[in-house]
C-alpha cells in the first residue's frame, strides 16, 4: 500500500449523486455529496425526513451504488465495484446498526451475532468464542439462548450492536440507532457507541436527536440531498 492510501481519509465522497428511477419520476436522493472522514472519527448526520440520510448511509456502507461521482475508501475507488468485491471490503471493514434492530426472529441471540461471522471462514468453535465475548461486552450474554421477540427494545439493540462488532469492523454505520429506543435505553446505545469510538472504531451515525448528535465531533446537515452545514463541537 502506497502513502496516499495509509495517510488519506477513511472515506472520501466526490460529486457523489443517487438518483432512483421509479416508473415515470426521478428522484435526485444525493445530489453532489463531498464529505471526508478520518479514522477514528465519530460524525452524525442529519436533517428532515427524505433529505437523503440513508441513502448516503447505504453508499458509504456499500449497500447501494451511487448514480455519480466517486467513492475513495481507503484510498481506492470502490464507486463502480461489483457486488462480489462490495461484500468482501463490507466484510472486513464495516458493521451495521439500524433503527429497527433488523434481528432474525428464527435464530436466537447467539446465532444471530454468530451470524455475521459465517461467511469469514472462521472455525465454529472461534466464531462461537468471538459472539461470547462482543455478547459480553455489550452486557447481553446472559440472554444468549433467548430468542428476539422475547427481549425488550434496548435488549434487541444491544444484541445488533454485539452483532456488528463481531467481526471487529473499523467503521460502524448506525442509521437511528435510539430512533426505536426510549430515552434511558437510547442513551446506553450511545454511550456503547462512544466506548467504541475510544477504542478506536470510526463511526457514522443518522440521528434526529440533537443530544445524540452532540456525541459526534462533527455534524454533517443534509437538505434536499445537499450538505448544507458541519458544525464542529467539543464534545460534551
Ligand atoms: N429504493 C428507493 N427507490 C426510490 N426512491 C427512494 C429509494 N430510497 C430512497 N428513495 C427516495 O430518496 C429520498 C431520500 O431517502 P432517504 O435516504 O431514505 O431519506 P432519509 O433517510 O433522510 O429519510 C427520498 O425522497 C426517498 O423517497
Ligand atoms: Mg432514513
């Protein structure tokens, strides 16, 4: 690996566009996105309702593809990857978190955090050892043979976070995190999230809370699929 790429942001985003085509209308989603974020930043996003929040969340995450521009991560180019190639860097880089827990209903807490190792090649024994110590950590082990509809909100979120830490990513993409949360069990997502940041993790966060917001360094403001404002802040 050259300089450029060790010494440049995590994430650079050029003249980066999303349009949806659906039947007869185009909606411009992202229209002319440049943004750079450093390892080991926190930044949280926001803005209304349709201003183009996750979409720009799913691009960097490499869940979507974006209709312009580039996509530098880690230095390379990744905006016109296929899908095949998107999965290996996801997979080596990246951990989730949604709004909506997004747990498996079948699988119980365990087997939905070993989930997210199964495609790395890593003995069951390993992967079984590496979803008890992320359970661990994020206080859920001893509700490991439960199963999701038996846990409460917050219990459900601590278990997507074990579930996005297993791999050991280096960026964390949390779209509304504690949208779904009341305030206490909100607050414990985001002091995780913090804990995490200290230990290194970049993470990218969608919120609509202010207080959450302020956990970040940066804000990155969207409007219309524009960044209209960064407000840069101490954190608190
Ligand atoms: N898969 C899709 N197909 C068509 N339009 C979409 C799709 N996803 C998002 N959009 C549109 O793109 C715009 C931005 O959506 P989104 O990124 O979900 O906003 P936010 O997360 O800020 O609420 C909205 O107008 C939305 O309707
Ligand atoms: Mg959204």
């Amino acid at each position: 690996m050259n300089d450029d790429r060790q010494n440049g942001a995590m994430i650079r985003l050029q003249g980066l566009s999303k349009s949806y085509q659906t039947a007869d209308i185009e909606t411009l989603a992202l229209d002319g996105i440049d943004i750079a974020i450093e390892r080991g930043e926190f930044v949280s996003i926001m803005g209304p309702s349709g201003c183009g929040k996750s979409t720009l969340l799913n691009i960097i995450g490499m869940l979507d593809s974006p209709t312009y521009g580039h996509y530098f991560f880690l230095g390379e180019d990744i905006a016109g990857y296929g899908e095949r190639k998107l999965a290996n860097i996801r997979k080596a880089h990246i951990g989730f978190i949604f709004q909506s827990f997004n747990l498996i209903d079948e699988l119980s807490v365990r087997e939905n955090v070993e989930l997210a190792l199964l495609y790395h090649k890593i003995p069951a024994k390993e992967r079984r050892a590496r979803a008890d110590m992320v359970m661990e950590k994020v206080g859920i082990m001893h509700r490991a043979k439960h199963m999701p509809s038996q846990l409460s909100g917050g219990q459900q979120q601590r278990v997507a976070v074990a579930r996005a830490l297993v791999a050991e990513p280096d960026l964390i993409l949390a779209d509304e995190p504690t949208g779904n949360l009341d305030s206490a069990h909100g607050q414990e997502v985001m002091d995780m999230l913090r804990a995490l940041n200290d230990e290194g993790a970049t993470i990218v966060m969608v919120t609509h809370s202010p207080s959450h917001a302020d956990y970040a360094k940066r804000t990155i403001n969207l409007f219309d699929g524009h960044v209209v404002t960064e407000d840069i802040r101490e954190v608190i």
